[in-house]
C-alpha cells in the first residue's frame, strides 16, 4: 500500500466523507501483483514516486493533469531483486539500487522512469561482477561529482564508483575498492565531503 496525506496538510490521512471523493482527499493505493510484494522503500522523481518491494518495482504516478485518488496508478514497471538493507539513490537524471539475490551483490541504474512506459534499467556492475559481495547495508552518492559509495557497517572496505556523463550521456564510468584504516558504521556525503 501506498498511502499519502491530503494536499498541504501532511499530517491527514483521513476522507471528509465515505460518499463522495474529491481531488483533496488523500490517496490510498495497493499494488497488484503476481507474487507478495510488501512495499520497501520509494524515491521520488519528477514524474511521481518510484516504490521498490524486495522483487520488483512501481511506479505512482498519473497520466492526468494533477494527481488525484481518481487519477492516481500504482503500475509494476520492473521485476529486479532489491537489497531492502539499502535505500534506492538518486543519481540525478536515473535511480541506482543494489540487487544481493545471488552470490555477489549488484548495482542497478533505473533510466526513463515514468507510469507510461517500462524504465532502461542497466546492470552497472557487470564489468565487477565479484567485486561487491552479498550482504552490504550503506550506501551514499555524491550526485554532483558522480561518485557512489558502497559498503558494509563493521568492516573497513568500500567500494565505488566514479560516473562521468556530460548532457545525460555517459563517458566514462570506473570502479575502485578503498581499504580505510578503521571499520565503517555508516558513511554519507555532505559538501563534497566524505
């Protein structure tokens, strides 16, 4: 399920009336799918909110004019495993996660997110395919200079990654493993700060 407040009032989760339904009510919504998909986290774009369950991905979002309990579509648009141990990142113009369903860990990049169509999705970590193993839990990007960082609380490796993309089309994108002298707890990116 998906549930969002009514319009400028983020605390109101509750309908005027059970016989009518206006644009001002909240929005309730379930995903419907073939298998169990408990909702885990979500990200919003400009189009709407991207929602990721353990297996496969959603997309809330409208084709109308404004979003509405009405106009509101909550549309599988992708089935790929996601580590619900991690968050999804935004990455500027597309959406990165990790995938840990097999014997390493992987790192995904969701382009063309929209309710109409079914995203680019493209496994950037296939050149490093044993470079990342199974159970991370931290992940942080620096969006402005094209950096992700990967890792595991209480152990002192991370992993990255370096993009360089000039008008939404990528150059160049390198990965590289740091050995730091003490073990992570949790790590982020702030100013251009590590």
């Amino acid at each position: 399920f998906v549930v969002l407040s009514r319009p400028g009032d983020f605390g109101n989760f509750w309908i005027n009336t059970a016989v009518a339904v206006s644009a001002s009510d909240p929005i309730d919504i379930a995903c419907s799918s073939s298998y169990p998909s408990a909702l885990l986290d979500g990200l919003e774009q400009p189009d709407g909110l991207l929602v990721f369950s353990s297996d496969q991905q959603f997309f809330l979002g409208t084709t109308a004019q404004i979003l509405s309990p009405d106009s509101a579509r909550l549309s599988s648009i992708a089935n790929y495993n996601f580590n619900k141990n991690t968050h999804p990142i935004s990455l500027g113009t597309s959406v990165g996660f990790i995938d840990n369903s097999g014997q390493y860990s992987r790192f995904f990049e969701a382009i063309n997110l929209n309710a109409t169509s079914n995203p680019d999705i493209a496994d950037v970590s296939k050149v490093v395919s044993r470079l990342l193993p199974k159970d991370l839990d931290l992940i942080t990007n620096s969006r402005e200079n094209g950096l992700v960082l990967i890792g595991k609380s209480g152990t002192s490796t991370v992993y990255g990654l370096k993009l360089f993309s000039v008008a939404n089309k990528r150059y160049q994108q390198a990965w590289f493993k740091w050995e730091l002298v003490n073990k992570v707890k949790y790590h982020f990116v702030i100013g251009d700060q590590y």
